[in-house]
C-alpha cells in the first residue's frame, strides 16, 4: 500500500533511520529482526511509543543536563541599590 508515495517498508526504513539515540536501539533491533514488524509502519510507531512509555514509568525522575538561550551571560551586580 503507498501512503503519498511512499510504501510502508520504506516509511519504516525513514522512521527507524531518523532515531538517532541509543536508548531506543532495542526496538530498532526489534524491528529489523522482524520481517512482519517492517512491513507495518503503525506497528513499528506503536511499539516506539510503548516502549518510552514504559521508560517514562520506570524512571520518572528525570535530570536536565544543559540549557542555553543563546544570550551572552549576564553578571548579577554587587549591590543591587548600587548605580553604576
């Protein structure tokens, strides 16, 4: 079946190449492994997402490592009722 040109083997190929990180490798194994599991672009969103929801659940806490505004740092003054 073609979905705007594209057939759902292909699709799966786009999806499971654009995950770049290394955490959802064992669904991308999953998918490769399985010749069903390539033929079904749904199947293969579906098991992506239970597979984050499950993580989601297994460890909530979750950390922010860096952040940045792209803005040049400003220094706090010494005194705040200071005029400079």
């Amino acid at each position: 079946m073609l979905i705007s040109g594209i057939d759902k083997r292909t699709m799966v190929r786009y999806l499971t190449a654009a995950i770049k990180t290394t955490s959802l490798d064992h669904v991308k194994t999953r998918i490769l492994s399985d010749s069903r599991l390539r033929e079904y672009f749904s199947a293969c969103v579906n098991l992506f997402q239970d597979f984050i929801t499950q993580k989601k659940a297994e460890s909530p806490n979750v950390t922010i490592a860096a952040v940045s505004n792209n803005q040049p740092q400003q220094h706090p003054k010494e005194n705040p009722n200071e005029v400079q």
